[in-house]
C-alpha cells in the first residue's frame, strides 16, 4: 500500500498516530549543480545569491559573503531554485546540517555541495525541518553517510530516512508550537543587533564625528590599559596540578557572547597559579589574536560582562588564542566599540603575520602604535553609564534566549514522538 493510500484512508483522523514512511516518498530531493555545471568563476558580485555549506545557520541561512550567479545563469540553472518551503542540506562533511528556506530565500539557488529536499503537499514543511532536528534523526543521516574522513550523503541515502508522519493537523499544530518559540529567539536577536547598532552609532558620534579637539588629547590604547592577560587551554579533565575547573571563552564563542548569548565554551582544567593571574572579571576585554581568514582579519573582540560570569558556574579565561584587556576605571566600553569602529574599517589586517596559514595579530604594536583621540574621562563615563544600559538589555534578551531554547529542545522530542498529544491543543 502506498503512502497515498495508507495516509489518505486516515487523513484527518490519525489524531497523534503515526505512519512511519521513507523521505523520498514524501519530497523531491535533488543535488545542486555539479562542478562541470558551475565553476567559481562564474560568481559574479551582483547577482542571484546561491547557497554552499557555509551558509547552512539554525533555521535560516547565514548571509555573510554570498557568492552570487548572473541572470543568464540562473535561468540555465533554474530547476537548481529554491522555493519557500524547501529545506536545504550539506551534502558533504556535517551532513546532518539544515536550513529552512523562508521567503525571503524564495528564487535563491543551492550549491554542488548542498541537497535540497521539497516535501509533498501532504508533509508540513516546518514539521520536516524540525524532525530533522531531532538527535536522532541527525544520527541516522550520520550513520547512513559514506566515508570516514570527509562524510558525503547522496539523494538515495537521504531518501532512506525514516520520517513519523501523523495528521496534517498535528504537524501544524507541532510545527506551530516550535516555530513560535523560534520567532521569539529571532525577534530578541534583531533587538539586539538594533541594540548593537545604537551603542555603535552614538560611539562614532560621539568620539569620531564630532570631536571636541581643543580638550581631546592624542594617544595609543596602551595608555587606557592597566594590564593585559595571556590565554590558557589547560587539560581536558583534572590531571596533575591542573586542578582548577574554568570555562574557556574562544575566537568562536565572540559572535555568540557580543549577540548576549552564553556562549558553548569549554570547560578545561588548568593550575591554580595560572587561574589567579588570568581569570576574567567584568569590564575585560577579550580579543581574538590568531585565526582569521582571507575576508575577516583577527582582532575580533567581546566585553565580559557580570551578567555573562553569573551564568557559569566556575571562573573564565580566554583560550590561548586570545588575548584579554583590563581597562583603566570608566575606559572598558570606550575602548570596545573604538576597537569594533577600527575592526570595521579593516585596520586590523595591516597588524597581522604569520607565514603558516594562521594570521596572528602584533596585538602589542597595535595598542603601542595605533593612533586615538582620547576625550576626557567625564565624557568617557557618560558613555560607559549610557551604554551599560544597552548591554544590560542586550544581555538579558540573551539570557531570555537561553530558556527559549532550552523549552524548545525539551519539547521537540516529547511533540515529536507523539509523547505530548496536541490533539486539543487550539492555535
């Protein structure tokens, strides 16, 4: 009996029971163009943006450094279009990743690299990203991969994955339940990076724009610094003298902690005497001094806040890719959104070496060098005290965020399995 058939019989009375039925009898699944279809080269700056592997963000796509193909190409690549609905996936390497293709992606394209899957008019396609969420269901894509070193999965093996389908009705109201707590994330996201933007507007304001040089003075950052704090990676668990638990905040975990997020550091265990001399209080400054690509330079940097040292429980040091600031009283948010306007402006990659692929940042000759106007601290107090205010709120979204996420991921399993009934649930 097909799925048709066996769905179509109960459609509408299935309540929470469950078919289990193979994906490629509910979608379309098809691999983006091949190598031979598509070159590099054929990216041009404006144009239709198409989508790789790097790409792939929770639920939505990341829109940093799209490569984009021209009409021409796009007509000639058209059955490789997405559609709002489709859900996208690396073909290659983290073969469990996934993005929803809203409408706001409607008309983009997908890379070689990627697969795109389009449900059936029977399958909600909210319903299908968030099973794909689902630990297990990422082990299965996992598992059924090929290759050990750089796994790869093809449409016939994704199509063998297994997916619970229960009524129309209860994929809208599961899918519903998980993508109102999802909008909320999103929405304090957007706060924040308004938040963000404010902070950064009312800085170059302030200390760039307008300017009150008859009582600024000229100098470097080294002279708003009272010290500097080298990283540590200890071990893994206790051994030896590395006895002291911290969490480790990397150049990975900035982004995260800048947007008010917790961050995902390690725990790592290092000596007590390096604990006492490294540990991160608030007002810090952590700065990412080696790493970096081609389009992004190292020098990316964080505030610690007390709000962020509240949510773990044991002290922070950065990793030994960092660096950390401890500013003169009143100077710590001066010198972190003076840093981000120079970071912005690509100063930073006039400050790098390294001749093995890994840039490093002459972090000593950029405090020491780097030339700044310096207002008195009255005006930089004024500032500290306005923008405390914005990141006490920014944090708090953060923190807001964390239980979202925390409720959403309890929840998927329990709504998944059919655990929770949503029968009476009226949205």
């Amino acid at each position: 009996m097909s799925w048709r058939e066996r769905l179509g019989r109960n459609w509408g009375r299935l309540g929470m029971k469950f078919d289990t039925i193979k994906l490629s009898e509910l979608a379309e699944i098809q691999t983006g163009p091949f190598g031979s279809q598509l070159h590099k080269e054929d990216y041009v700056v404006n144009g239709t943006p198409i989508v790789t592997v790097e790409h792939l963000g929770n639920r939505k796509f990341t829109e940093q450094n799209l490569p984009c193909v021209s009409d021409k190409d796009k007509e000639r690549l058209k059955k490789y279009m997405l559609k709002t609905g489709d859900i996208v996936f690396s073909r290659v390497g983290s073969v469990d990743r996934c993005s929803y293709v809203s409408a706001e992606y409607e008309g983009w394209m997908f890379s070689g690299r990627c697969l795109r899957v389009r449900p059936c008019e029977i399958l909600n396609s909210e319903y299908l990203y968030y099973f794909f969420s689902l630990k297990e269901t990422k082990q299965f894509v996992r598992n059924i991969a090929t290759g050990a070193t750089m796994p790869s999965i093809n449409t016939k093996f994704m199509g063998e994955v297994p997916i619970r389908v229960p009524s129309m009705e209860a994929q809208n109201k599961i899918a519903s339940i998980l993508w109102m707590i999802d909008d909320k994330i999103e929405l304090n996201e957007k706060i924040n990076n308004n938040l963000e933007q404010q902070a950064q507007a009312i800085f170059k304001e302030w200390f760039i724009d307008n300017p009150e040089n008859n009582e600024w003075s000229t100098g470097t950052f080294s002279e708003l610094i009272k010290s500097t704090l080298n990283g540590d990676w200890g071990k893994e668990a206790p051994t030896g003298n590395n006895t002291e638990k911290v969490y480790c905040i990397r150049g990975a975990d900035i982004p995260e902690v800048k947007a008010g997020n917790k961050g995902k550091m390690p725990t790592r265990y290092i000596l007590p005497k390096n604990f006492a001399t490294k540990q991160l209080t608030a007002g810090d400054i952590v700065v990412e001094i080696s790493g970096g690509s081609p389009t992004q330079s190292t020098g990316r940097c964080t505030a610690i806040t007390q709000s962020l040292l509240d949510r773990y429980d044991s002290g922070m040091v950065c990793t030994n890719f960092c660096k950390a600031m401890k500013p003169k009283e009143g100077y710590s948010l001066f010198i972190y959104y003076y840093w981000q306007y120079l970071y912005g402006k690509g100063v930073f990659f006039s400050y790098e070496n390294g001749t093995t692929g890994i840039k490093n940042l002459d972090f000593s000759g950029f405090i020491e060098t780097e030339t700044i106007l310096i207002p008195p601290v009255d005006k930089v107090i004024a500032f500290d005290d306005y923008c405390k205010q914005i990141f006490n709120q920014i944090f708090a979204n953060g923190k807001q965020n964390e239980h979202l996420a925390v409720l959403r991921d309890t929840l998927l399993p329990k709504l998944m399995s059919g655990e929770l009934d949503v029968s009476d649930v009226d949205l």
